[in-house]
C-alpha cells in the first residue's frame, strides 16, 4: 500500500466539503491521489480534522487519506441525540460509501479508536486493519481526571459552566490532552468553543458505556484483523500500561512511545507516522501474500 506510485493526472489537491448522509452534514477532508489504497483518520473527543494536520505530508504522498469531523465536533452536524459509538461508527462507513471506499486501514485516536472498532464490528468487509492511538482498552484504563472536569458533567453547573468558558479554561482542559511541550493552534481551541454542551457531555459518556459493554480487546480478538496499538508512555488520559490489555489478542501489536502524553501525533509526528508507516508496509505484504 505504501508503494503506490500515482498516476501523473492524480495531482494531489486539498478536497475539504461538507457533505449529507443519514440526514447529517459531515465535514470531510481528502488529501493524496484518489485511486490510492485508502486510510481514513478518526479524531478524537473535544477534537477535529485539524489533529492530524502534521501526519498529512507523509501519509498523502502515496495514499487516499479521508478525515471526518464526527457528529458534534468541527464543522459536522451538532443533533440532540446520535453520540454513542455505534452511531458515530454508522455514520463514519456512511461517508466511505458516499465517497466509493470499498477497503480501508482506519486510524482512531482515543474515542476515534473506538468509533473505528465499531465501524470494524459493522463493516468487515470494509476495514481492512486498525491503528488505535491512546485508545483505553476498559473503562478500569481511564485515568480519573480532576474536580473541574467532573462538574463539567454534573446536572445544572455543567451547562453554566459550559456557557462562562474563556480560552484559558479551554487550554487548561486541554492540558491532559500533551505532556510535551505543545503550542496548541489557535483552530484546535476555536473547535472546542464551538461544541454544543450536548457534544460535549454526551460523547465521553457513550465513550465509557461502548467500553464498559465490552472491551476493546475482546472485540478485537472477534474481528480477526491487524491491528496496531499505540500509547504515549506518559497519557494523561488513558494508562499507557493498559496497552497490556491488547497483548493476548492475535495479530495486534503494541508500541509505547517514550516522553509522550494522550497525542502522539502532535507531540511526536515523526515517530508516530513511522509507526504507522511500518504497519500499513506489513499489511500490505501480508495482503500480497494472499493474493
């Protein structure tokens, strides 16, 4: 997959629309040639497209990479309801279908982990494998987070705590979210004003209903397809120890990047597109060895 050599035609253009499906405006990016072997990039919570910004350069020069804001995040749709998992990941297979992907290696950061998992569960003939990136394998991973963060959740001072949100509170939310030394971009804290209370409040608890149901790594082990898991040692949000979690699973690989937080793809681009790049290199083999 990573030795695609692009038609001189296929030029490379950024493809950013906004486009319905299941009755949902979804925003979608596309960089990289067209009739290249697909990836798609799935953020995660409180996020957007704009998180896999420093990927882009590498994973586009040889592949068709898709990224979507899901519901409640970026510039998709905000509704009163569709938030668990399994919805996202409907939603998600919805747009690859619009879009003519028939076969995809998904990326999944955190939540996206698991909206990639649960497109995996519905679509097998579309997922081709998985990389899941800071993605807690049971609700026991989840590092407990502090007392502003709870009453963010709690019935009546959350929305009006929600409503009084500046920047500086924003960026101090987002502090969990790097241990290396970041300069957030401005657009990543324009993403997070602009959520609903709605999104906010609903996504991380169908995050830990989706876990709670069944773990990451018990339904990997049912899917039976590669997977790459990778945690920054030092994730404020998820144990990077539970990545022992996913060892037994067959066919599911394990790395631990040192001196990195919850978002290794901003706070160490290189080694994580590395990373990534060995992967999809191994199953692309293991797909030719098939053929």
């Amino acid at each position: 997959m990573l030795n695609h050599q692009p038609d001189d035609r296929e030029v490379d253009r950024h493809r950013d629309r906004v486009i319905c499906v299941d009755g949902r405006d979804v925003h979608v990016v596309e960089n990289g040639p067209p009739s290249a072997p697909a990836l798609l990039l799935i953020h995660g919570f409180a996020s957007s497209t704009v998180w896999w910004d420093s990927l882009l350069p590498e994973l586009a020069q040889h592949h068709h990479v898709i990224r979507v804001d899901l519901l409640g995040h970026g510039r998709s749709d905000s509704p009163a309801d569709g938030y668990t998992i399994g919805e996202q990941g409907r939603l998600v297979g919805s747009v690859l279908t619009r879009l003519g992907v028939d076969r995809v290696i998904v990326i999944g950061h955190s939540t996206g982990g698991m909206v990639a998992t649960a497109l995996a569960e519905q679509r097998r003939d579309l997922v081709a494998a998985m990389v899941l990136i800071a993605t807690g394998p049971s609700s026991g991973a989840f590092i407990p987070q502090n007392a502003l963060y709870r009453l963010m959740f709690a019935p009546l001072i959350g929305p009006l705590l929600w409503r009084l949100r500046t920047e500086a509170a924003i960026r101090k939310g987002l502090s969990t979210a790097f241990t290396a030394d970041v300069d957030i971009p401005a657009q990543i804290i324009a993403d997070v004003r602009a959520m609903t209370y709605r999104a906010f409040s609903a996504t991380p608890k169908e995050t830990m209903k989706y876990v709670a149901q069944r773990s990451i790594p018990a339904r990997l082990a049912e899917l039976t397809i590669p997977a790459l898991v990778v945690f920054g040692a030092l994730d404020r949000r998820w144990r990077s120890s539970s990545g022992a979690e996913y060892d037994p699973v067959p066919d599911v690989e394990v790395e631990i990047i040192p001196g990195v937080g919850h978002s290794p793809m901003i706070e160490a681009p290189g080694r994580t597109v590395q990373l990534l790049g060995n992967f999809i290199a191994t199953v692309a083999r293991q797909h030719r060895g098939r053929d």
